[in-house]
C-alpha cells in the first residue's frame, strides 16, 4: 500500500513538473484547506471549517486562550450580582466590518436570534439556560438565566452580528462581523477575506488578505504549498506525505491537539441497540495498529472525549484489543456466524476524504474478522454531514474538534440533544446520565463539576456510547513566505492573523 501511495505521489509530480506557479498576489496569504466551510453565519457554525474561518471574521463577548480560561473580548469586563444574573461591560469604539459601531444592541439580538425556536439554530440548546438578554444603554448587556449554567461564559466567544440582520434567516455565504477580516468573496472553490484594518501600521508585514482554497486531495494540497500556490496547510494530511514534506523548503510543526476522533452509533438501530454489540466492534479494533499503519503512530489513544490533561478529565480503564472476547459477545448477542461466515452487514457512512476512506476500509476489515460485514458508503463532505446531524446512519467516523468545556458531554449525551436541538446523533438515552449531566452543567464548585463528570464519563464508556479511537495529532506545514505560526492544540487557524509574509 505504501509503495502504491508513492507510485501515484511520484506520478503527480511528475505530470505538474511543467506547470508555473501562479502569480503572487502582494499581500495574499493562501491557506489549502480540505473541506471548505459550510458558513459563516455563527448562529449556525457547527463544522470545524466554518468554525475556524469564523475565528477571523466575528468576535463574541468572550473568547478563550490556549489553556480555555475566559478572557474579555468585546465585553471589557464583566460581573456576577446575583446565583442567575451576569452583567457585561462592553469596550466602547468597537466597529463592524460595514462601519457601524457595535453596541449591546447587537448582542442581544445576536443571542435572542439564537434562542429564536423559528430559526433552528443547532447552537439554541447550548444557550438553553437563558431566561432572557437585556441592554442597559449602549455598553451593558444583562443575561438573566432561569437555572444556573456552569458553562455559559465558555459559550459567549458567539460571533456577534449587528442587529440589523441578526434576525435574518441563515445566509451561509453572507455576513458581517466585527472581526480583524471581512468576507470579501465566495466562490465554488474559494473563500476571500480581507483585512479590515489593512492600511494601518499594525498591519504592516501581515497578511492583508487571506484566501481559503478547497482542496480536497493531500496529494494536491502538498504539491501546491511545494510550488509556492499554497502559503499554508493544517492537518488531514496522510502520514505516507510527511517524507516527502521534510526534503521540501517547508516547514512542520505537530503537537498533540484536542481532536478526539471516534465512531459514531445508532443507539436506535435494531442491531446497535444491544450494548454487547457495540462493545463487541470496539474490542474487534486493533486501534495501535491502526494509528502505527495509517497515520504514523502520531495520535494519542483516547478513553473519552475530555484529553487526560483536562481539568474534569477521569483516568478510564484502558480499551483492549480482543478479538475472541469479541466474538464472544456477538454469540451471546444473538448473532451466530452464517454458514459463508457473516453475522451482519452494516452501513459505514463516511466522507470522500482519501484518509477517511482508508480507515473506513481498515476498520471494514477488522470488524470481518468477526464476522461483521461493512457496507461502506462514502459521500461529498455536505452531504455526509447533513445525514449524520440528521441522525440517517447505522455507524460513521468523525471528529470533535477543538474541546473545551466538560458541558460538550451534555450536547453528545442527553436525551434532550438528539437532532436538530443537539449532536445526541446516536439518539442515546439514560435518565442517570441526564441527572448527572444537569447536575453538573449547575454546579458552583469545580470540585463537584469534575466528581459527576468522572461518573458520566464511566457510564458513556460502560455504554459504549461511542467508540473512542485517538486524539488527533495537529500537522502544520508553513511555504517560505510565512513565518511565525504556532499550531495551538484546538486546531484554531486564528495565529495565521499574527504571522509575517514576504511578498
């Protein structure tokens, strides 16, 4: 297989040796990236592309550094008078990318749209616990809750939107922010930002605009940083590729990252339902060999959602690789071998991503092992992910990016987030897991956060809610025009707003 990747690499390059790099642009930085975002309307950002676009073009009350601690933003400070009250202070002299000032106006109408039952934003259950939002004057915003939220002040890092469209129906290609960048275009193929403060001496020696290409192929998005058409690429990069990276004039940073990567089940499926069943397709999964062979042993084994270096972390017994005991299980389950070996067959959505679609295939071939059949099916990233939020899969593999706060355990896991109010995807459902989790999201001490957190993370484990594989390592590859980029262990593509660039 390895040989074969290096055969195709070789003939890529071979077939672009004649081709010219394109023109550079003064003051262009072009970032390669493998999924394009869905949108930028924050109200409705729950991919990680959109996500990590949205960081350049909007700013919420609060925002979080690299070890997730709450800092100001737009809200200069801010209070807590009473167990249900918060009070925020807005900077003054803060303007949208269309010139107008932001006021608490447009926080307001930013969060009631939210909460707004006739929008569906997916984001409404995170922000369930407000009561209501209120400006005193032009820089004080007041949110009353109508039950304590231990996790609200992780979630105002929302992009705020003027209020003049933050009623508006989802535009994805449409928006205005008060960010260091605004949308300047969207085509089919790329996504052009321009700085906001371009002509301030700030700026000087910054990008002044920054172009986000979907390349979809690695093999591609690799070449084009080679050539000097791409400055930038960050992770769904193939392992087999980072020989060839290193003999380039490219430079590599990897660091452990906060992606937890896992398999996805439909806890309402006839056949999942039984937990000796899914327990029975974790133990048939090598996930050593899987990360040595497909992805350079760089991730991290992972228990739960949470790294273990988390605050509410909980130390997990470690999920073995067993296939006798797992065999075993599907016997007891009701699912003896057919006479050509099969107990099942099974429906594995996944994106056309190469490295999606190579682990899709190996895990196919593990789970035959025990005589579990995979019937894989692969679509164009809109269209896989629009399936999955809708909860129309038996087993998929995706990834929770950039993690934050413990309360991401009630978004996955309460019986009140199954879609399109959250990303309960599998439909699971526990009246004990829903107790402790609304336990938890109120709690005033972090002691007692983490305490019933250690107990939801050994019942989702217990329940094989979902099958856990790795922390994803970050992969940042910089061209020789850019320099001063710090991967962060979220994934954020924000420090690309900081870095210098020759021209």
């Amino acid at each position: 297989m390895m040989r074969l990747w290096q055969g195709i690499f070789i003939a890529c390059i071979a077939l672009l040796l004649g081709c010219q790099p394109g023109e550079q642009e003064k003051g262009l930085l072009r970032v390669g990236l493998a999924q394009m975002p869905i949108t930028l309307d924050p109200r409705f950002a729950t991919d990680a592309a959109s996500v990590r676009v949205q960081d350049f073009v909007h700013r919420g009350l609060l925002k979080l550094d690299d070890n997730f601690n709450v800092q100001a933003d737009l809200a200069l400070s801010w209070d807590h008078p009473e167990p249900l009250l918060w009070r925020f202070y807005l900077q003054k002299g803060v303007f949208f990318s269309d010139g107008s000032s932001v006021n608490a106006a447009d926080v307001v109408a930013t969060l009631e749209a939210v909460l707004d039952p006739a929008l569906t934003s997916p984001l409404k259950a995170s922000f369930a616990a407000i009561q209501s939002v209120s400006a005193e004057g032009d820089h004080v915003v007041l949110i009353r809750l109508h039950k304590a939220d231990a996790s609200l002040l992780t979630r105002l890092n929302l992009g705020v939107l003027p209020e003049s469209i933050a009623q508006a129906p989802h535009q994805a290609h449409y928006t205005i922010g008060c960010g260091a960048f605004k949308l300047q275009s969207w085509t089919e193929s790329a996504l052009t930002l321009h700085r906001v403060d371009a002509l301030k001496e700030s700026s000087e020696g910054k990008a002044g605009t920054i172009r986000f290409s979907g390349v979809k192929d690695p093999v591609t998005r690799i070449l084009k940083l080679t050539r000097g058409e791409l400055d930038f690429v960050q992770n769904d990069l193939p392992p087999h590729l980072l020989g060839y990276i290193k003999e380039q004039k490219l430079h590599i940073q990897t660091r452990p990252s906060t992606t937890f990567s896992y398999i996805g089940l439909n806890m309402q499926d006839e056949t999942l339902k039984d937990v000796r069943v899914r327990r029975a397709l974790l133990l048939a999964l090598d996930r050593n060999k899987l990360k040595r062979a497909l992805f350079a042993d760089l991730p991290e084994l992972a228990e739960s959602v949470l790294t273990p270096t988390h605050w509410a972390s909980s130390t997990l017994p470690h999920l073995p690789f067993d296939r006798n005991q797992a065999a075993a299980l599907l016997d007891a389950a009701g699912f003896p071998r057919a006479v050509d070996g099969t107990r099942f067959t099974i429906n594995y959505r996944t994106s056309t991503d190469p490295t999606r679609l190579r682990l899709a295939t190996a895990i196919a071939a593990m789970w035959q092992e025990v005589g579990v059949k995979v019937s894989i099916e692969s679509l164009e990233w809109g269209g896989f992910y629009a399936r999955i939020k809708q909860g129309d899969f038996q087993v998929f593999s995706l990834a929770w990016v950039g993690i934050t706060d413990p309360d991401i355990y009630r978004w996955i896991l309460h019986s009140e987030m199954w879609p399109p109010k959250g990303a309960n995807r599998g439909r699971y459902s526990s009246a004990q897991m829903d107790a402790w989790l609304d336990a938890a999201a109120a709690a005033s001490s972090q002691g007692e956060r983490k305490r019933l957190y250690a107990l939801i993370q050994k019942q989702m484990q217990n329940d094989m809610v979902y099958i856990p594989l790795w922390y994803d390592p970050v992969i940042a590859v910089s061209g020789p025009r850019l320099s001063g980029f710090e991967a962060k262990p979220d994934g954020s593509l924000s420090g690309l707003m900081d870095v210098s660039l020759l021209n």
